[in-house]
C-alpha cells in the first residue's frame, strides 16, 4: 500500500477575524516558540556523537519537518485567505459567518455558524461555507425550507433565525 496521499482542497478563501486570529497565533506559536525548542534538543543530540542510533535525535529531526510543513501551508494559507469583517447589507438572508437557526421536520432545533474550511469546529457546531447544509442556507431568508441530501437521507429544516 503506498503512503501517497493527494493533496486536500484548500476549499473556499473566507475566513472570519477570529479565525485568522487564531491561525496567526498557531503560526507565532509553531515558529517562535516550538520550533527554537525543539531546534535546540536536536543540536543537544547531535553533539551526543553518533547521530544514527540516537533517538532524541531522529525524533527531533521528525518533529522540524512536521512543523516545517504546518508553518508552510499556514504562511501559503494567511496570504490567500480573505477575511471577511463586515456585516452584509442585507441582514434577513443567509450569508458567510451568520449564526442560522434551524428546525427540523421534528421539531429538533439546531444552531450553527457558517465559517471558512479553515475554521470548521463542529464541537462549536461552526460548519464550513463549502459543506452541502451551508451551501443549500447561504442566500435563503428567514422561514425558508431548505432541503440537504445526508448519508441517512434527505433532510428538512427550517430556517427560524439569523444572526450576525
């Protein structure tokens, strides 16, 4: 079996303040605090000797490439992102980075955000804009039905708030 895997979708380029906030402090994080450190114990191992046999070492060398790659696609990522601050003129339909509130044919309300892929958090209940329940929300007003294909079938819900 071989260990390619294609390359993710970027997906869309929106992402909220917040979000890019948070994808800055990753990449502070990773660069100026993680990678001094973890920098520091390799060139410790190395002067141990034989670097071959030396686990502090080979993990450590693992570690840098591992945050390498993050800081890459992060830097890469924050160029092309377009944050997304203002509030749409048009506040009674759905669009990127509004709270929607739904309900369902059963009566089971549900909350969420619509966020930048960069941002999905579903414990937060944040769905990503490129997801087919966001896709199938942005443009709709309030009391609209909406209809999604799930894995467990086609899905209503009514759209009963927005919020940005």
């Amino acid at each position: 079996m071989s260990r390619y895997r294609p390359p993710r979708k970027a997906g869309t380029a929106l992402i909220t303040p917040e979000g890019e906030a948070k994808l800055r402090a990753e990449l502070h994080e990773l660069w100026h605090v993680k990678r001094p450190k973890i920098t520091q114990s390799v060139s410790e191992a190395a002067a141990q000797g034989d670097r071959s046999e030396n686990a502090e070492y080979i993990y450590g060398k693992k570690m840098l490439r591992e945050i390498d790659s993050r800081v890459r696609f992060l830097t890469k990522r924050l160029e092309i992102l377009k944050v997304i601050d203002q509030v749409p003129a048009d506040q009674s339909k759905v669009y990127f980075a509004a709270t929607v509130y739904l309900e369902d044919e059963e009566g089971t309300e549900m909350c969420c955000k619509i966020v930048g892929p960069d941002e999905l958090d579903l414990k937060k209940n944040h769905i990503s804009i490129d997801s087919p329940l966001a896709r199938a929300l942005v443009g709709k007003p309030l009391d609209a039905e909406i209809t999604v294909q799930t894995p467990t079938g086609v899905k209503r819900w009514y759209i009963t708030g927005i919020d940005y």
